[in-house]
C-alpha cells in the first residue's frame, strides 16, 4: 500500500502538470487569436480608410473644373484629368505617355520640353504663373498655372501642374485697358 500511494501522488501531479500546461496552450492560443483579430480589425480600417482617400481623390480628379496632369523629370505625361482634356483638345490616349509638349505648336514643343528637365532637375519651376500658349490646334488659351512637385520618400518625384483657363477674363482686362485707354485721350 506504501507504494500505490507515491505512485498516485505522482500520477496526480503529472496530470496536474499536464492540465496546467493544456490551459496555458488553450490560453496562449486563446491569446493568440484574439491577438490575430484585432489586428486583421485594425489592418480592415487601415484599408477601408486608404479606399475611401482613394474614392475621394480620384472624385477630386475627375470633377475638378481645372485641368490636371502629372509628369516625370523627363516631362512625360503619367496621368491627366478629363477637364485638362478639354482645355486643350486631346483625349487621355493621346497625352499619357507623350512628353508634355505635344500640346504646344510644333515650334515650341522642344524647347519647353529641354526646360522643363532642366528646371525639374534643379526643383526650379515656377510655384503659379499666367501664361498665354499656342496649342497643338492653333488655338491660343491664356492659363493660370499652379506647380507642386510630390515627393514621397523613395518614390520618384513627379510634377503635378494644375491648369485654369483665364482667357476670357484677359480679353475683359483688355478690353478694360482700352476703354480706360479712350477715355484718357478723350
């Protein structure tokens, strides 16, 4: 009988050890999983976020009244908004991939390209100028340009040029001129 009661005593506390390690492996794993779903909760809300930052850019782009495009340090266009289409008489197809210039008159196309790669370069382009272009069509369309380099660390740097159409008001400033112009001499 003095045998059969260690024995026990011991089977006792290997199944005691057993059990306790058993809980701790239920708990761990209990643990684990609760720690599993909070983080995919967490991942969920950081890519629900990042979509709806994406649906409302891209609504910006496409609704926006200015005209937009994108290019490389090389002035190749990346990506236009429809309103930039229209302000200049091309579709997407026939500006993404094309160096920028292909909406100016043949005449200029080099040269602003050539400066457009020599003031990227040195992150010198005008912040906001009004200038008067010739277009591809002959057409000439005064624009209010605003230009913002987008740098994000360890991507490229793109340019991204925001368009404003400004003729009519320019044609209305010199109309003025001249009426003002008339109204002295007389």
């Amino acid at each position: 009988m003095s045998e059969s009661v260690p024995a026990d005593s011991k089977s006792m506390h290997r199944l005691q050890n057993e059990l306790k390690q058993e809980r701790a492996a239920r708990l761990t794993a209990e643990t684990t999983t609760e720690q599993l779903r909070r983080e995919l909760a967490e991942k969920q809300q950081v890519v629900d976020a990042l979509k709806k930052s994406e649906q409302e850019f891209r609504r910006i782009w496409e609704d926006s009244l200015d005209g937009m495009r994108i290019t490389d340090e090389d002035g190749i266009v990346l990506s236009v908004n429809s309103a930039f289409c229209r302000l200049v008489g091309k579709t997407a197809a026939e500006i993404s991939g094309q160096p920028f210039s292909v909406i100016y008159e043949d005449q200029h196309q080099q040269s602003s390209l050539t400066k457009h790669k020599e003031r990227f370069a040195a992150r010198d382009v005008q912040p906001l100028f009004e200038r008067e272009m010739l277009l591809w069509h002959g057409g000439k369309v005064w624009f209010e340009l605003s230009n913002s380099f987008l740098e994000i660390k360890g991507q490229p740097t793109y340019l991204l040029s925001i368009f404003r159409d400004i003729t009519e008001r320019k044609i209305a400033e010199e109309k003025m001129r001249e009426f003002s112009g008339r109204l002295e001499r007389s």
